[in-house]
C-alpha cells in the first residue's frame, strides 16, 4: 500500500475506501481459512497475543534466552547422540554441543545462567555401546 492518505480525509473514510477498493479487485477472494472461525482452544483461558505464539510456532522461531535455548539444545543432542547410529556419530554430536557449551560457560550471554557442564563423551560413549549391546 504505498498510496498515503490525502490531506483533509479522514483514516476512517481513507481506510474504508482502501478496504472497498481491495474487495473490488478481488483481493480478499481465496484467503486461506476464508468464511471459516480462528480456531482456539477452548480448554484454554483467552490469551491475548495467542495468534503472535502460534506464528512464532508455525515459523519455528524460538524465543527462549540463550541459555535456555542451549540447555534444551543440549538435552537434544544427548537423545540424539545415544540414538545415533554409530558410536563416531554420537561422539561427533556430544562434541559439538560440549564447544558451544563451554563457550558459554566462559563467555556468558544477558539472562539467566546456564547451569550445566559439558557432558563426558566417553560416558555417552559407553551408554551408546550398551544401548546397542541390548
């Protein structure tokens, strides 16, 4: 919409207008979800910024603070890595995830701490043999 509002008008009468001249052009015609109700939980209690938390869902935008981000990251990458399909694997993926935790460790981001040590790779080593060995 790069037309502005034209002096003397007002953003009702303008904004009216805008909207009319969409509809004509047939520009709200096939919207997804057209003539139907937003879902919602009915479970739920009303949450006004619901719709800003399913976006964030939908795009698959976290936002956790850093540390928080990596703590979940890192319990990831323990399941992942004991589920790996090769010991060489899990090592790589306890490996990657013990740099950018120590990285934390001595550079701290704003928020609330991390509160976690690296894993021993060893240790989930040999919880990935005896897993395989079952």
């Amino acid at each position: 919409m790069s037309e502005r509002k034209p002096p003397g008008v007002s953003f009702d009468s303008w904004t009216d207008k805008q909207i009319r001249d969409a509809e004509a052009r047939g520009e709200f015609e096939n919207l997804p979800g057209a003539g139907k109700p937003l879902p919602r939980d009915v479970e739920a209690a009303y949450d006004e910024q619901w719709w800003i938390k399913r976006k964030l869902a939908r795009e698959g935008i976290s936002v956790l603070p850093p540390a928080l981000a990596l703590r979940k990251e890192a319990e990831d990458a323990l399941v992942a890595a004991i589920a790996a399909p090769s010991e060489r694997i899990a090592r790589k993926i306890v490996t990657d995830v013990n740099v950018k935790i120590r990285d934390m460790m001595y550079k701290p981001p704003p928020g609330p701490p991390l509160g976690m040590k690296p894993y021993d790779v060893e240790e989930v080593a040999r919880r990935w043999r005896e897993r395989r060995e079952r």
